[in-house]
C-alpha cells in the first residue's frame, strides 16, 4: 500500500460511516485504514472488529485506557510506520467532516516533494466548506495568533486532516504532545525545529479542500477554544 490512513475513534459507533470506508478500500487499492480505538466506554471496539474483518485493508489497533485524541493520533502514527511499509501515513477525523475523496488529492500533491500535506477549510466560490459561523471566526482568531507564534503563513492548524511522509513521522511523533487539543500546532512546532523555517515554509503544503463540514458530535467544544491560549504558551516556551 502507498498510504495509510490512522482514524482516531473514541465512542464514534453510532457516528462511524463504515461502508464508506469499505467502499473506499475496495476502489483505492492503494490505501488502507487503521482505526484506532482510544479506549472507547460504548461498543466502538465491537464495531470496529466488525468492519476490519470485512477487508484486509481496514486495521485495527486497540489502545487501552482512554488516553485522548492527541495520544490516540501519535501512537496510532507510530504503529502505522513500524507495522507497514507506507510511503506516506495520515490522520483523518471518524466523523469524516472532510471526506475520503478527499486523500488521493491530498497524496497528489506529497509526491510533488512535500512533507507535509494539510487539509485547508476555505470557504470560497465553487468549493463546498460549510462551518458554523462561530467555530469560523473563533478559529480564524486562533490561527492568526498560531501562525505569528509559529512564524508560518499558516491559515488553517486544526483541519483533522493531515498527511505525512513516512520519514517525517518517525522523527516528530516520537514523543508525547505537552497539549491536550493543540497538537496540530505542536507537530508544527516540531517540524519548523527539527526541519528549519525554510524547509517548513516550502515542504509544507495547505491543500483547499473541496468540501468540509462540521459534524454534531465532535469532542471539541467551543469553549476550548478559550484554553488555546494557555497551551500556545505551553507550546512557545518549549519549542521557541
């Protein structure tokens, strides 16, 4: 397989679209899905046994207890590179607010050279990205002030969609993430240090998603996003 793609699942079983996955698999040969489970308290586990036996390219990888999505994505990454042998490895929110169509695309553009792909919300012409209108402008805020922290032109940090080169992902996910929600910005963090400025300024790439849109039920409230500033802080004076 060329891509592998980790889905972080905590108590997703009523919201988990799993013939799309399957469909998905069946067409794209070059991909697989590995679903991770983060210790779900409902019969996500269940369900996902269900849906891996259904084709050997939807994997399974139960992580026990509940260590919350930042730690589900990280092991999840790691898992995917010592047990496969994918050119490149992503993550990808279980409620599929940015769609599977979406990946071949988003690889498209990783073999023009880039390291990094990133799935961009942006509302425009022709382009079907629905957001609520105070999660927009909250997280219009929040990715000015993270791209002035980082000093990246990045718009959008919090996509949950995101693709890696293999190589990258052995060297930035190794360690734990010191922030609970704001990892998208620490992998960023990670990078620009590990990698410098200019390579994050030209292997980086924030690809315009065609369509996105926000899904009831996500983890993520609107009020977390008055924490952010606590954890950008947390995320300046380590990697700075």
């Amino acid at each position: 397989m060329k891509t592998i793609v980790v889905v972080p699942c905590y108590n997703e079983a009523k919201r988990l679209h799993q013939d799309d996955f399957l469909h998905y698999v069946e067409q794209n040969e070059d991909v697989a899905f590995l679903f991770a489970n983060d210790g779900s308290r409902d019969n996500t586990l269940e369900v996902l046994q269900s849906l891996t036996a259904r084709h050997e390219r939807l994997l399974l990888f139960d992580i026990q207890p509940n260590g919350g999505k930042a730690e589900a994505v990280r092991r999840g990454m790691l898992y995917a590179v010592e047990h496969y042998d994918a050119q490149y490895v992503a993550f990808w929110d279980a409620d599929l607010a940015t769609p599977l169509n979406e990946i071949e695309p988003m690889v498209a553009w990783a073999d023009k050279g880039y390291d990094v792909v990133m799935g961009l919300r942006l509302m425009r012409l022709g382009a079907k990205v629905r957001r609520k209108p105070l999660r927009h402008y909250l997280g219009r805020c929040f990715a000015t002030v993270a791209s002035m922290m980082l000093d990246l032109p990045v718009y959008d940090t919090q996509c949950g969609a995101k693709l890696f080169r293999r190589e990258v992902v052995e060297t930035i996910f190794q360690e734990q993430f010191i922030t609970r929600w704001l990892f998208d910005v620490e992998l960023l963090a990670r990078y620009k240090q590990r990698y410098g400025t200019e390579n994050a300024k030209e292997k980086i790439y924030e690809f315009p998603l065609f369509q996105w849109q926000d899904v009831d039920g996500s983890q993520l409230k609107s009020r977390d996003f008055f924490k952010a500033p606590v954890e950008l802080m947390k995320i300046r004076r380590k990697y700075k």
